[in-house]
C-alpha cells in the first residue's frame, strides 16, 4: 500500500513537471506568432528528443550559429537529402514544374520545381521581374533548367497556359526533341470555369451571389442575423482559384436557401435600418426571387462536375495524368445526365469545354497515361481501337524513347500488357487495378520501361 501511494505521488510529480515544460514550449509557440500546426512536425519531435537525451545545461545557440554555421549544415543535410531523389531522375524520368507567383515587392518570382516518383523536390527561384513577359527569354531560362537536370532525364516540363509561357514551351520542344512542353492542367480546368463564368446566365447569377454574400458581410449585424439563422455556418469558403471559391459559395448559399429565406423576412431584417437602403431592398429581392435559385441550381449543375476534375488535378493523392481522359469524359456525362440530355442546356457549356480541351488538354502523354492505366484498359476492350488514345500512346514512344530497339521490347511489353500476360495478369497485379494509381514498378530496371510500364 505504501508503494503505491509512492508511485502515485511520483507519477503527479511528473505530470506536473511535463505540464511546466509544456507551458514553456506554449508559450515560446505565442509569443513567436507560429503557426499551431507545425507542432506536427518530425523536427520537432527530434528536437524535444534530443534536448532530453542531453539532459540539463544544454547551452543556447547563438544568433550567429543560427544564422551562419548551423545554416552551411543544415544545406549540406538537404543537399545529401536531394541524392535520393536525382537518382530517381535518372533511373525513371521527371517532370519540371514553373511556378510564377508575386512576392510583397511585385517581383516576379519564378519556383522550379521537379517531379519524380520519389516526389517533389524544390529546386530554385529566380527573380523574372525583368523578362517574364517574354517568351523568348522564358525559353532561355527553361532550356538552362533542363540542362542543369539532364535532358536525358526530363519527360516533360509543365507551366501554366499564359501566351508567354506557351511560346517558350513550343520553343523548348523545337529545340529539344525528346521532351514535352505540357499546360498545366489544373489552369486548363480553371481557365474553362473563367469561360463559362462568362456565359450571361451564369455570370448574372454569380454576380449576384457576389453581391449578396458581399452585401450579408459587409455589416456585422447582417452577419450577426445570417448566423443565427444558419447556426454559425458560412456562406464564404475558399478554394484553390477564384471561380472554385465561387462555385463552392453557390454551393454553401443553395444548402442554406430555406435559411437565408427565414433571414430576409425575420422581424429582425423588418426592423433593421438596412432593409430600407436601396441595396438591402436588392438584397431581400434576390433571395425572394424564384429565377434567381433556378439559375444557381443550373449553375451548379454545369460547374460541380468540372471542379471535382479541378480537384483531381489539383491534388496530391494520385498522379493525376493517368485520369484526366476518364475524368473529363466523366464530367461531361454527368452534365448531359442533370440536363436529361436537353442539348440546348449544355451547348455552349461543351463549345467552352471542348474548345479548351482540343486547344490545350488534349495530350499525348495525357492519351497514353489513360492508355496504359490498367483500371481503365481492363474495363474499356474497345480503348485500344481509339485512336484518339493510340495515337497519342505512340507518338510518346516515337519521341520519348530514341533507339530503335527499345521501341521493338516496348511494343512487345505492350501487348503482353493489353492481353494482361506475366507480370499484368498477376493476382498482385489484378487485385490494384482499381486500388492503386500506376506509380510502383513491375519491370526491368530501365528508364523507358518504367516510362511507359508502371503499376
């Protein structure tokens, strides 16, 4: 009995002492301002780990350490990381990513990134204030990108659907014959909900829908009612560019009508002095307003098939290229199907979409990553009969893969491939046509193989 009292004194002893230093650790967390989720971080947990191991007097390092010798390390130790992921590149072929942003000075800054099966790695900024505008120059900077990762490595090399970029990426594949320009395909999508947005119903409806979000959060005692009536929830949510935010508020603002519709004829709303303004009446008058839900229903109905591509495209989970064909193809149906194949409804929505598409989705290495995805090959037996796809298939072996004979043990992979023999007939293989994106090796050790063979 008098053991276990002891243990339990201890054991309170302890907890407490893990609660001081807690506090320290929380406290250092506010005062910097950091963000709560980099708790999260392995680094720290090394960190916590290593202090204990030293134990007690660990001395501070200085602003000096911080910043010049401890930093010239901590380079080594990414640079020793970044090994791992070019022999990658070696072994299998990457992709280069052009990232443009704008920093709080209006600079243009240029990320490059590279993109392997190891994953993505960072690989530089360069400031383009003086020449991001020009094609040519932006060609001049990507050729020296290339060459400093070994054209024999690089497959292709993405940017966004800017004239300007789309010059420098035509100009790279003149001069190197061996390697795709590619658009990316998350602008592509969005660049075809920029379209759409412009067609006069849905562009009165999100106006509208701008103005009267706009119009609810302007005022706090708007807010205030809006809340009340929806029990907290937001009209206003965020997505990854512009017209994915305003197709998610359209979203938000149907889920919430019969709510939003309790709000504008409330005694409350009757009473406030905003409900005799002019833009208050328009307000009220909008969600009052039958048409106006009709147009947010079509909408939605055009837009949320094209932003779940968006999302595919967009995200981390699988390699997207392999899906871009069957997601496209996907969305377009599901339009057709909410319209019950009333042509007149979705016209001008499949000019945009299929305008976009042929322009600048419509890939070859898109056509043989949907060719040689075994989830859709295996379903589909009249695929390789599209010659859409067979060609695009094709033409990625002619230019990505020089020798002649490789091409002949590709060809014949190929059909093993397409009768599902050796390895793709596989129980292993079977049971992860529909589980696993085509990211994990089954052949030989050789880059052309794992180019157009992956599982």
């Amino acid at each position: 009995m008098k053991m276990l009292r002891q243990r339990n004194i201890r054991e309170s002893m302890d907890k407490n002492e893990v609660l001081k230093v807690h506090q320290y650790i929380a406290r250092f967390w506010y005062q910097a301002d950091l963000s709560f989720n980099l708790i999260k971080l392995k680094s720290f947990e090394n960190m916590i780990v290593v202090i204990g191991q030293y134990g007690p007097h660990l001395p501070i390092p200085s602003c000096h350490d911080i910043r010049v010798p401890l930093l010239k390390k901590e380079v080594e130790y990414t640079k020793n990381l970044m090994k791992d992921y070019k022999e990658q590149w070696v072994k299998y072929g990457c992709t280069i990513m052009f990232e443009a942003w704008t920093d709080r000075k209006q600079r243009c800054i240029i990320n490059f990134l590279v993109n392997s099966q190891a994953g993505t790695m960072f690989l530089k900024s360069v400031d383009g204030s003086d020449f991001v505008k020009t094609g040519e120059k932006l060609f001049e900077l990507l050729d020296a990108i290339v060459e400093e990762v070994g054209e024999e490595n690089v497959v292709q090399v993405v940017t966004d659907n800017r004239s300007n970029y789309v010059l420098a990426g035509k100009l790279l594949e003149d001069k190197r014959k061996h390697i795709y320009w590619t658009p990316c395909a998350a602008h592509c999508i969005d660049l075809m909900l920029e379209d759409i947005g412009k067609l006069p119903l849905i562009r009165k409806t999100i106006r509208r829908t701008i103005n009267l979000v706009g119009f609810i959060y302007a005022h706090s005692s708007t807010l205030s009612l809006l809340r009340n009536c929806t029990n907290e929830r937001e009209l206003v949510r965020y997505a990854i560019t512009r017209f994915a935010t305003s197709y998610l508020t359209l979203e938000r603002l149907h889920k919430e009508k019969a709510n939003i519709g309790k709000m504008f004829i409330s005694d409350e709303w009757i009473l406030n002095k905003l409900s005799k303004e002019p833009k208050g009446k328009e307000a009220a008058k909008v969600v009052l307003m039958p048409s106006f839900w009709n147009s947010v229903i079509y909408t939605l109905k055009v837009m949320a098939p094209l932003v779940k591509v968006l999302r595919l495209v967009d995200g981390e989970t699988k390699p997207a290229i392999g899906y871009i064909y069957e997601a496209m193809d996907k969305a377009k149906e599901t339009i057709i199907k909410s319209f019950n194949n009333n042509e007149s409804k979705y016209k001008d929505v499949f000019a945009i979409v299929d305008k976009r598409w042929n322009c600048q989705l419509h890939r070859s290495l898109h056509a043989a990553a949907h060719f040689l995805n075994p989830e859709f090959f295996h379903d589909n037996t009249d695929l390789e009969f599209d010659f859409e796809v067979t060609n695009g298939l094709f033409d990625c072996i002619k230019k990505l893969v020089p020798q002649f004979d490789v091409q002949q043990k590709i060809l014949t992979k190929l059909h093993l491939f397409k009768i599902g023999a050796e390895h793709f007939g596989s129980e292993f293989a079977m049971a992860q046509r529909k589980t696993h994106s085509p990211s994990k090796k089954l052949l030989p050790n050789d880059k052309y193989y794992t180019i157009f063979f992956t599982y």
